[in-house]
C-alpha cells in the first residue's frame, strides 16, 4: 500500500484511466443524442431551438442526481463510480450536470447567497469568454 492512501484510494492512473474511458463514452453519447434528435424531429428544429442540449443537460443532471443520491445511501465502490460515471461519464456527456450538483449541494448547505452569486458568474463568465473567443477569431 503507498503512503497515505487507504486501503481502497484509487492510484492517479488508475483514476485517470476511470476519468477517459467515461469521458470518451460520455463525448459518444451526446454526440449520438444530437445525431438521433435531429433524424428524429429534423434539422429546422433542432437548430430552431438548441433542443438537443437542453435535452443532455437535463438527462445530465438527472442523471447525476441518480449517482450522488446512489453514493450517498451505498457508498460502495464510490470513488471508482464517481470517477467513472460522475467525472467521465457525465463530464463528456455534459458539464451542465456537475454545475447543477454543485449549484444544489450549495443550496442545501444553506448557502443561498453563494449558490446565487455561483450560477450569476458561471452563467455571465461563460458568455463572456464565449463572446471574447469570438471577437478574437473575428479580429484574426
């Protein structure tokens, strides 16, 4: 056993490894969900409205609330499927999904004012990088 872990941490390899083989499978699937909704309701509407991922984001969180619900009542196992399933899986499949678990365990803390102030400037941050990013292409 290596200094400082216990008997079931899992190595930085070994974590890693977990992390991209969910990460590659979550990529995976919210490209095929894009693909299949728009073979489904056709291309007009799925660029109408972002319906796609407004769908994964929601499955997503779902989702993710299924897991640290599951690992908070069994705990088995839970570093490996967290890393696996919560950190890859659903990482690639979505990021919306670890804000929305982040933004709730703030609120439940009682930390409403610090839940607030998160999601105001992940939101306005993030369409702010999104809009500088563009203006660089655009001047380039």
């Amino acid at each position: 056993m290596a200094k400082g872990r216990g008997m079931n941490a899992t190595s930085p390899l070994t974590a890693s490894a977990l992390v991209f083989a969910g990460g590659g499978a979550g990529a995976l699937l919210r490209y095929q969900t894009g693909r299949a909704m728009s073979h489904a309701f056709g291309p007009s509407a799925i660029t109408a409205f972002p319906w796609a991922t407004l769908s994964v984001n929601v499955i997503g969180s779902f989702a993710m609330g299924l897991l640290a619900g599951w690992l908070a009542k069994f705990g088995t196992g839970g570093e490996t499927w967290r890393l696996l399933v919560g950190v890859g899986l659903l990482g690639g499949f979505t990021t919306f999904s670890a804000f929305s678990l982040e933004l709730m365990l703030l609120i439940e803390r009682g930390q409403a004012g610090t839940a607030l102030a998160y999601a105001a400037i992940s939101v306005l941050a993030g369409l702010t990088g999104l809009y500088l990013g563009l203006i660089a292409m655009r001047l380039a």
